[in-house]
C-alpha cells in the first residue's frame, strides 16, 4: 500500500519532468501529451488507495526528514481526506484533458499543465500530510503554481486578480504557519494523529485557543470565509477555465480540510470556545453571498461567489463540532468540488463561445446551444441543492446538525442558513432565466459553434456523473468519511 | 609570561593572510590576471578546507588567559569560517567580468591585483572574527573585514558614483566603528573583562571557572546599558539595520557588482556573527535590556526595507533593500530576548541556532540572486529593473536561476530553503512565545513577495521592442558560481537539516 501512497505524489512530479523533457527537446506538444498521460495515471492511484481500506488510517507511511523542526515526511490517507485526494486528481485529469484536447488561451498548453500538476502535486500532499509541519510545506507549495496560472492565462484584469490572490493566500499559510509552531513548540510533535488522539497534546485551554484562533484565520483566508473571501471573486473571474475549476474544485477545500484535520484536530478545546463565532461567520457568508449573487452581472463572478455561500454551509457544519457536522461539511466539500467545477467549465465553454460573461448579453441559450444549457440548468440546480443531486446532503446536514446542537444560538442559525439556502435557489434560477431563457441575447445570437463538443463533453460528463452519484448514492462519501470523522471528535466531550 | 601558542588552531587565518600576500605577489610577479585570479580561488577554497579540517579536530583554543581565551576554534567559529571562505570564493568566481572589464572601455575596470588582494585582506578578517572570543579582538576582526571593502567600494575607475558611494560607506562605518569602540571602551571599564566568558561572568551571568571575583551588579549598573546599546548599535551599522541602513543602498548600487554581493553576504554575515558573539555569549546577563532593542531594531528593519524595496526601479537598490529587510528576519529570533520567557538557556541557544541557520539560507539564495545579476549584466553596473524584460525569453535557465532564488528569498516553494529559513525563524520566535513578532514576521513576509513576484513578472514580459536578442554569454567562472549556489540552495532546500546541524553547535 505504501507504494501506492508514495506513487500518488510521485506520479504529478514526474509529469512536470515529463513536460519539462518535452520542452527541453523541442517537442512540447509530446510533453503536453505526457503530463496528461501521467495526470491519469496519477487518477489511477488515487482510486487505488482505496483497495485497503480496514485500518485506521488506511495506509501510513513515515520518514523522518527535519526533527529540529519537528518536520517528518509522513503521510497516509483514511476517510476523512480519501474523497478529497480522488477529487484533486480526478479534477486535474479533466483539466490536463481538456487543456491539452481543446487548448489553452494564449497557447503554452504544456506549461499550463505542468503548472496543473505542481498544484495538484501541492493539493494532494495538504490531504495526506499527517505532519503539521510537511501541511504547511504542502500548503505553500499550491501558491505560486496557481499564481502563474492565473498571471500566465488569465483574463484581462488577470495581473491584479493574481497579486491579489497571492497575498491574500500567503497571509493565510503564514498564520497557519504561526499556529503550527504554536503547537509545534508547546506539544514537542507535530504527528498530527498523536496530537488529535491526544486531545491537543496536553496543551492549555489558553494555548488551544490562541493556536485555533491562529490555525482558523489562516485556512478561513483560503476556504474563504466571510469577511476574508474578497480575493475569491476577482481571482475565478480572471482565472483561465482549468484555473477556475481548480481554484473552486479543490484549492478552497484546502482551507475547509485544514479546519477539520489540524484546526479541529490538534487544538479540540480551542475549536470549542470559537466555534460559535466561527457558526456565527459562517451564515452570515451564507446570507452575504446570497444577497450579492443576486445583484451579480457577471456569470463566473456570480458563481464565484456562490462558493462563499457554499463553503459557508461547510465551515456551518464544521463549527458545529458534532459528527453529523463534520460528514455534512465533508460531503459538502466533494459535492461543491464537483458541481462548481461542472459550473466553471460550463460558463468557460459559453465565454468561450458568446465572448462575454454579461449576463444582460446572454440569454435564449435553451434556444440556441440546448446540450450546453441542458448541462448548465443541470448544475444550477445541483448547487441550489435540489434533492437527489449531490448538493443537497451537505447544505441539508449541516442545518440539521446546527438543529441538533439545541440551543437558542444554534437554532437560530440554522434558521438563518436555511434562509441563505433559499436565497440561493433565488439567484440560481435568476441565473437560469438570464442565461438559458427569454429570447437570444445579441452574444448568444452571434454564437458560433453552438454543438457541445467532443472535449466538452468527456469532460463535463465524468462530473454530472459524479454529482448524480453523490446525490442519488450519498452513502458512498459518507461511509469512509463517519468513522474517521468520530476519530477527530473523540477529544470533545459532549 | 610566555604563552604556547596553537598554530593549528591558527590555521585558517593564515591561510587567509597567505592568500592575500600571495595575491600581490602573483600580481607583482607575474602580473597575469588569470593567474592572480588562481591563486586568490585557490587560497580561499584552502582557507575553507583548513577551516573543516581544524573543526574535526575537535575544539582548540590559543592566546588564553586566566579569565578566558581569545581565539576559539570551536564548531559554530569553523562554521562561519567555512561560510566566509565559500562566499569569498564565489565572489571571486563573480569578479571576472568585472575585472576584464567592458570591452570598449578597459581602463575603467578595478586593477586586478588589488582588488584580490583587499578581498583576501576582508576574507582574513572573516575568518578570525569566526574564532574571536574577546571585545577588541572581534572588533578588531570586524574591522579588517570592513575595511578593504571601502577601497573596493570606490575601485571602479572614472565612476563619480563608485567614489561617493566609497566615501559614504567610510563616514558611517568609522563612526559605527567608534560608537562600538566606546561601548567595548564602557564595558572594560564597568566590568575590567574583554574576553567574552569573564565579561559574562563579571556582569553576574552564571558563574563559571573563571576569574572568581568582581562586582556582581555590574549588570544593573546604568553604565552598563548605556555600553551595551553603544556595542549594538555600532555593529547595526555594519548589518545595515533600521534605523542604521541608510548608507546600504547607495553604496551597493555604486559599487561594483560583486562587491555589493559581498557587502550583502560576507559583510553581513560578519556583522550579525559579532552581534551573536557580543550580545548573546559576553552580554548574556543584560539580555532584559539589549532583547528589547533587539526586537525593535527587527521589527523596524523588516518592516522599512520591505516597504522601501516596494517602491525601487533599480535592480541593485530594490536587492538592497531587500537584503535590508532580510536582515530584519536575521536579526528576528533574537527579538525573543526581549520577554522574561524568551531568556531561558534553551530558547537562547534555539534563537542564535534560527540565526545563523537564517544566515546561511539566505546568504545562499543572495548570492544565487547576485550571481544571475552579474550573468546578465557582466562588467557593467544593475541598471533598471525594466531592463531584464524579456530574460526568460533569451535566457530561459538565468530567469529559471533568477526567480528560484527571489522565490527563495520570499521564502515560498519551489525555493524551499527560503521556506525552511522562515520555518526556522518562525519556530524560534515560538520556543520563546514571541507570538505577535511570528506575526510580524508573517506580514512583512507578505509584503516582500510584492516585490519579488514584481521582478519575476518583469523577467516573463515581453521587452519594449520585441527584440529578441539571444541570451548573454555567461563567462565560465560567473556561471560555475551561480550554478553552485543555484544547486546549494536546491540541496538546503530538500536537506535542511545540514544547515541545522551545524549551526546548532
């Protein structure tokens, strides 16, 4: 198993020496082929992780690398990052598939999915670090490939868009940094694992709060909670399509995970006294997000911003320190990952064809491009969370679970969430009218090439697959995730 | 009394001053600059070598008296003697161009033989600063390293801008020099001790075998902290720290190029190095007052130089001032000095540890960065920032080489040795519950990458005019330097822990 484990980071890294061989003799196409090839490859053992699934973590491997630094390169997978790990590489395929099939703006495809795979590379390494320390290196390593994507291939705006998400992000990892080492320092180990079993490694309540409080801002910067996510918008808005469904797909969750695994994790007390203002936060990003989605023109930005409000119901369950909480905050990672990224491809595939994102310009796409609209009306209503598609358990869970915390607070929020939920439905279905109804916008009306295409459709597929699976089949997330999930809450007495 | 004196020991400063008397006579003698340029390489890569070779014999001292020696060469001395020589081996490496000169204007390139000669006269002083251990020889020491370096500030010839930059460089180093000098002058007469364990001991640090009687309240004496700032403030002078800083970035950018490399690396490194000596090993027990102007004098430096560097358009400034803020997170881990927590031994020897280990890092990636400067530019000076527009078309491995070494200094992967410094300073600060300067830290490392990623977008966009003029030609000893630091900080980045080793004493 271990080889399995090491091979899932091994394999990005040779992709990028694949294209970077590629570049080197000339033949970029063959390295753009390559990265891809190893990007499925990559996929491949990620799904193989899951053949040994009985202990707890499922698979663990440990070398020491810097001990004065409290660093070990240790890593493993178990539920809680499983669905994650397969969501990172599964996302990175299509978009390596997709860039290398239909193109990159700008051309330099090789260069953009080199760049895929040191992100996904970085991504992955977050979810199977089961050291703090090699978190954060890991944590680091996302920044700039995803800097470059965003600078390299991004849209007009794409220069500030990028400053602006790499500070913001660097901001986050540091303070993260800052709360590790607080643990780090007091505890004497950075084993993740040791520290959750011990219930935060002996350390105070005082400590707990200030290294939770450290660890919350610093991954709340990165999932983005509200008021941390203004970087969130411009960034999805200029980034390339891939770079968009990356950013929604897999690197907000980054920041969610971090808050289970280490924030909640390693500092249980901490995440006790916060976790009201965190729940608090929390719906109001929900509220937040819903009110400027409905007053959005722009479609990615309104998608863009419909992840606040998303991830908001996650950080809800999170904040709610109870098991149905963290499964609901869990699912509705995967769920979110699956159905913003269909988004993002989607709106890439109409800007790519109408010009324009306006939605004033848009509108009759029903009319004009039926299987792109089809697919579109698809996912919009996935995300409003309609029953029986993948948004639903995570968003519903996590309100039940604030429910069941049975205080004033509690119920309050859960109300008030369940209000954002609506609110939701409400700027989804505007979205719909806009885009794929009425009659066709001038954009829409000049739009040439009106067939999904061959590369669309491989790749948007494998994803409403996916999210009819989660929605229909839920126990399939949920079963690796609860056992490991009462793992992490077993400090917190209740 | 007659001393027996440890010629081993001595070794490595021999070697050094060898190298320099050698240098001028090659110079004299045979007065071919190939050959002159040997004997300099191959005279500190031996200064180096001896320097390992004296550490594996375990620790020897020489020129002891009852009260404590003056010349140790223990692990941490070999160490940055190590590290001295290696700089001053690759700044030889990157004198090349420099010394041969621009092709249309020979004249104006540094005589060869001098120039040589003063960076081994400045590599000599490194190296015995390693192994000082009492007041006037570390000032001494310190002294000899500065000095030749106000010559090879100004050796540019027919440059107006090299000749003021020398003079300003000579002005505030001499009165930093004298500020320290009156300190060191206060402290002898407070305590009547140079050598840095008495001196520990006779302010009432903890009480060793040495020299059993003097006034224990020395320490809380008003003398002694008017001396203490006077000794640390002169030596902030030398690592150009705020509010000290103000002569670094005219004098690097008058300088000639390799010179400024070695004025951020060497000097730097021999600057923080007497700092480490003087505040942490003699003035241990009046660490409640230099801690607190320790802290400060960090904060302020990270936070100005970053600030300023936002705003440069010339390459050698906008490096400078960021080697000022670097000296910022240098000087950082000692900022812990200044809470009662933070004094404990065992946060000490982990704040000094973060310290050199800082150093190391990033005198690496500062050279690494120097090196693709001098690639580029061969003998003529940084120029504008907009003028390496455009590198990663023409040359796509120095604009590889450039920004892993900037990515490094801003402490982000791929430069992983820059991430491990800023890991390092991070722990540190929190062994002592620094927690607010890990903050600082923190946002300052934010505004620093500003800057950085600000020069690496430069490098990527296309020049004004679309030439595409092929990629400069590399002269061999400038590319074996900047491909060794390149690889140096590549290793560190994956093995840090080699840094941590050594330096943990």
């Amino acid at each position: 198993m271990n080889a399995v484990l090491l091979s899932v980071l091994v394999v990005p890294a040779l992709g990028i020496l694949a294209v970077g061989a590629g570049a080197w003799t000339g033949n970029r196409r063959l390295g753009a082929v390559l990265g891809t090839v190893f990007a499925g490859v990559g996929l491949f053992a990620a799904i193989a992780l899951a053949a040994d699934h009985s202990g707890a973590p499922w698979s663990r491997l440990t070398w020491e690398w810097v001990p004065q630094l409290g660093l070990d390169f240790d890593i493993g997978v178990d539920g809680v990052s499983y669905p994650l790990v397969l969501l990172s590489a599964f996302l990175t395929f299509l978009c390596c598939l997709y860039t290398v099939w239909k193109g990159a703006p700008g051309g330099r495809e090789d260069q953009l999915i080199a760049l895929l795979l040191a992100t996904n590379l970085g991504m992955l390494g977050v979810f199977l670090s089961f050291n703090l320390v090699l978190f954060f290196v890991f944590f680091e390593i996302v920044l700039l490939p995803m800097f470059a994507i965003i600078a390299g291939w991004g849209g007009p705006a794409r220069r500030h868009a990028s400053v602006k998400f790499a500070l913001y992000t660097l901001m986050g990892s540091l303070l993260l940094l800052v709360g590790i080492f607080v643990i780090v320092t007091q505890a004497g180990t950075g084993d993740i694992i040791e520290l959750t079993a011990s219930g935060g490694g002996g350390l105070s309540r005082g400590t707990q709060l200030l290294a939770f409080t450290l660890l919350a801002v610093g991954l709340a910067i990165k999932a983005p909670l509200w008021p941390l996510h203004s970087w969130l918008p411009d960034a999805h808005t200029e980034a390339p399509t891939v770079g968009s469904v990356i950013l929604a797909g897999v690197l907000l969750k980054l920041g969610t995970y971090g808050l289970i695994r280490v924030a909640v994790g390693v500092a249980p007390e901490g995440a006790e006294q916060a976790a009201p203002t965190l729940a608090v936060l929390a719906v109001v990003a929900i509220i937040a997000a819903g009110l400027i989605c409905l007053a959005q023109t722009e479609l990615k930005r309104l998608i863009a911003y419909s992840s606040v409000g998303h991830m908001g119901f996650v950080l809800l369950g999170i904040a709610t320190l109870t098991e149905a909480g963290l499964t609901a905050a869990l699912i509705g990672n995967v769920a979110h990952g699956l159905i913003t990224g269909l988004l993002f491809f989607l709106a890439g595939s109409v800007k790519d064809r109408a010009h324009t994102g306006e939605l004033a310009r848009l509108g009759g796409l029903r009319e004009v491009a039926p299987g792109l609209s089809g697919l579109l009306g698809f996912a919009a209503i996935a995300s409003l969370g309609l029953p029986g598609l993948a948004g639903f358990w995570g968003e519903a869970f996590a309100v039940y679970a604030a429910v069941q915390r049975d205080q004033t607070l509690w119920t309050v929020l859960a109300v008030v969430a369940a209000i954002g939920a609506a609110l939701a439905a409400a700027y989804l279905l505007r979205m719909l009218r806009l885009v794929t109804h009425g009659p066709p916008g001038e954009a829409v009306a000049a739009m040439s090439g009106t067939r999904l295409r061959a590369v669309e459709v491989t790749s948007f597929v494998p994803l409403a697959v996916g999210v009819l699976a989660v929605g229909l089949l839920p126990f399939i997330v949920q079963a690796p995730i609860g056992a490991a999930v009462s793992g992490i809450l077993q400090a917190i007495s209740r | 009394m007659v001393q027996s004196i440890d010629h081993v020991a001595l070794l490595p400063a021999y070697l050094a001053a060898g190298t320099a008397v050698l240098v001028l006579l090659a110079d004299l003698l045979l007065a071919r600059r190939a050959v002159t340029f040997a004997v300099a390489a191959i005279g500190a890569a031996a200064t180096g070598a001896a320097a390992a070779w004296v550490a594996s014999l375990g620790e020897r001292e020489t020129f002891c008296l009852p009260g404590g020696c003056s010349f140790v060469a223990d692990g941490t001395g070999a160490v940055v003697a190590v590290v001295f020589s290696v700089l001053t081996l690759g700044v030889i490496g990157l004198s090349w161009p420099a010394l041969r000169g621009d092709a249309e204007d020979p004249g104006a390139a540094p005589p060869t033989g001098e120039y040589l000669f003063l960076l081994a006269c400045s590599l000599t002083g490194g190296v015995v600063l390693a192994y000082a251990r009492d007041l006037i020889t570390i000032i001494v020491a310190l002294e000899t390293l500065t000095l030749p370096l106000y010559a090879l500030v100004g050796l540019r010839r027919k440059s107006v801008a090299s000749a003021e930059s020398a003079v300003n460089f000579l002005v505030v180093s001499v009165i930093s020099s004298a500020v320290t000098l009156m300190g060191a002058a206060l402290l002898y007469a407070v305590t009547g001790a140079v050598h840095l364990d008495q001196l520990r001991h006779n302010l009432g640090g903890p009480v060793t075998d040495v020299v059993p009687d003097y006034d224990p309240g020395a320490v809380d004496l008003p003398l002694t902290s008017v001396a203490v700032i006077l000794v640390l403030v002169g030596i902030a002078f030398k690592i150009a720290a705020v509010p000290f800083h103000a002569w670094a970035p005219a004098t690097y950018d008058g300088a000639p190029l390799p010179v400024a490399a070695y004025l951020s690396t060497a000097s730097k490194l021999g600057g923080v190095f007497a700092l480490l000596l003087i505040a942490v090993g003699g003035l241990r027990p009046a660490l409640d007052r230099s801690g607190f102007l320790l802290a400060a004098v960090a904060v302020a430096t990270m936070t100005v130089g970053n600030l300023a560097a936002l705003r440069q358009t010339r390459m050698v400034r906008l490096l400078a001032f960021s080697s000022i803020a670097q000296a910022g997170y240098i000087l950082a881990p000692l900022g812990v000095f200044a809470a009662a927590a933070g004094r404990e031994q065992d946060v000490v020897d982990a704040a000094v540890t973060a310290t050199l280990a800082y150093t190391v890092f990033y005198v690496v990636l500062e050279l690494a960065a120097f090196a693709v400067v001098i690639a580029v530019r061969g003998s003529r000076q940084g120029g504008l920032i907009a003028d390496y527009a455009g590198l990663a078309r023409r040359s796509p491995v120095l604009a590889g080489a450039f920004v892993l070494a900037l990515v490094g200094l801003a402490g982000l992967p791929p430069g992983m040795a820059g991430l491990f410094a800023k890991v390092t300073v991070v722990d540190a600060l929190l062994e002592g519950e620094a927690v607010w300067l890990a903050v600082v830290v923190a946002v300052n490392a934010v505004i620093g990458l500003v800057y950085y990623v600000r020069v690496a977008g430069v490098l990527v966009r296309a020049p004004e005019g679309a030439v595409a003029a092929p990629g400069p030609r590399v002269p061999w000893p400038v590319a074996l330097t900047l491909g060794a630091a390149t690889v140096a900080g590549v290793v560190l980045g994956f093995a840090p822990q080699l840094v941590l080793t050594v330096t943990g004493g």
